[in-house]
C-alpha cells in the first residue's frame, strides 16, 4: 500500500496504548499531522528513535478518510534537535516552538514557509553563538505572519492613517494593532510602544527581509517584542501557551 510521504518534525506525542503512540508532526508537505505509531514504545519498536520531540524524520502514512487518525507506516531520522547544554532557554526554546506550532496551525493545512522558519529556528536554538531569545522572538512572529494573525503595523487600526515611526510612541491594543495618537482611548487596554520597537517588528515580520536574515536586538527590544507577540498569540488562544512559563525572558 502506497502512502503519503512527507518531512515532518515531531511536535506533540500522546500515548494511546500499552505499546502504540499518537505522533504530532508539523511536516513540509501537508502541515499538522497526527498519525498512530503503533508499537512506537516498544524498546525496539518499528521506527527507533526517530520519533523523539522536535526530531526532524522522512515518513510515510497512510491517510484516514473523514478526520480518522492516518497510520505512520515509515520514519528515518533526519535531524535531532539537541539543545546548548546548561541553557534552559534552548531547551524550553524548542518545547515552545512545537506548542505554538501544534496550536496555531490546522491540520493539513501546509505553510512551507513556517516549515523552513521552524527548522532554521532549531537550529538556532541549537547553537551556541546564536542568542535563543532572538531566534524564539524571530519564530513567535513569524508564526504569526504566516497564519494572517500577525497586525498591519503601518496604519491605525482605527482611523487607517499611517503610524510614523518617528513618532516617539505608539499605543498596542490588546487584540494586535496599533492606534494613532488621535485615535487613542483611555478606554482601549493596551500599552504603549516605542517608535523604535515598532520598527523592529516590522523588519521582524516582513518576508521580504528573508527569515535567515538575523536582525540584532537589545535585550530590551527583544523583551519587548517578546511582550508584544505573546499579547497577540494569547488573544488568538484566549489564554497564554502553556509553554511560555518555562522561558526565562
Ligand atoms: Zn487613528
């Protein structure tokens, strides 16, 4: 029996049975995944030690008609991720890009662009030059540019007139977006960003720019921008990714 083939990085793993898995991947081809691996738990199960969180693996499945659950027939390592030892932030880096990952995407819904984002930011997160809060920054935004979450930074979300970022500051809304000073309510939660972050964001999520393109932030832009990003993935879950705790900021 033919399947579907697929490069996929494992973002989620469930138990199902005594010997048998349900695996999440975020693959190229297809996007969200979920499949059976029977027999995975097994000491010497059928796809060794392939399915590890955040490992990269070529597979095969076999797709289910009407949402039921394919069946992973083939796996082979094609990269693990191993995070900087000592550095917690690399590690919980990783844990945070497969949460967000699993839950701003859709089944089958394939984005090969996050794909390629994804990948670049575990191997980000895996070197020791590289700054991991950079790399996870980079990721939260782009995720969100990639599902059409991420806000239009160059005009008032409410007015439409464009936001200079000349302007010593700007005020975020809550739901994403940014407010021109005439437009800016006492009643409208939020806070107010800097001109200066703002443009970063910009750069940060502009796909013209190129993803590899490495963009250096102070520590507090990068919190900043951290805040911001968390602020708009949070209104889109209704609560913040479970994940997010672990990240030393
Ligand atoms: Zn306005």
């Amino acid at each position: 029996m033919a399947g579907e083939k697929a490069d996929g990085i494992v973002i989620r793993q469930a138990d199902f049975s005594e010997s048998s898995r349900v695996v999440t991947f975020f693959t190229r081809e297809y996007g969200r995944v979920s499949v059976l691996a029977k027999g995975a738990k097994r000491l010497k199960g059928p796809f060794d030690a392939a399915l590890d969180l955040l490992s990269t693996c070529g597979i095969v499945f076999l797709k289910k008609s009407s949402g039921a659950l394919g069946i992973l027939t083939q796996a082979h390592l094609l990269t693990r991720f191993t995070p900087i030892a000592g550095e917690l932030n690399s590690l919980y880096g990783g844990y945070y890009v497969a949460d967000l990952l699993y839950q701003l995407t859709e089944d089958f819904d394939a984005d090969e662009r996050l794909f390629e984002l994804a990948q670049q930011t575990l191997a980000e997160l895996a070197t020791p030059e590289a700054d991991p809060l950079t790399a996870i920054v980079q990721f939260e935004v782009g995720i969100l540019v990639c599902a059409g979450l991420f806000p239009d930074l160059s005009s008032c979300a409410v007015c439409g007139n464009a936001v200079e970022t000349e302007a010593k500051f700007a005020h975020w809304v809550s739901q994403g977006g940014l407010l021109c000073g005439s437009c800016r309510r006492e009643e409208y939660s939020g806070r107010s960003v800097t001109g200066g972050v703002i443009a970063v964001l910009r750069k940060l999520s502009n796909p013209g720019s190129g993803l590899a393109a490495r963009v250096r932030l102070t520590k507090d832009q990068t919190r900043e921008c951290h805040q911001l990003a968390v602020s708009a993935i949070t209104h889109v879950l209704g609560r913040q990714p479970g994940t997010l705790r672990y990240l030393n900021f």
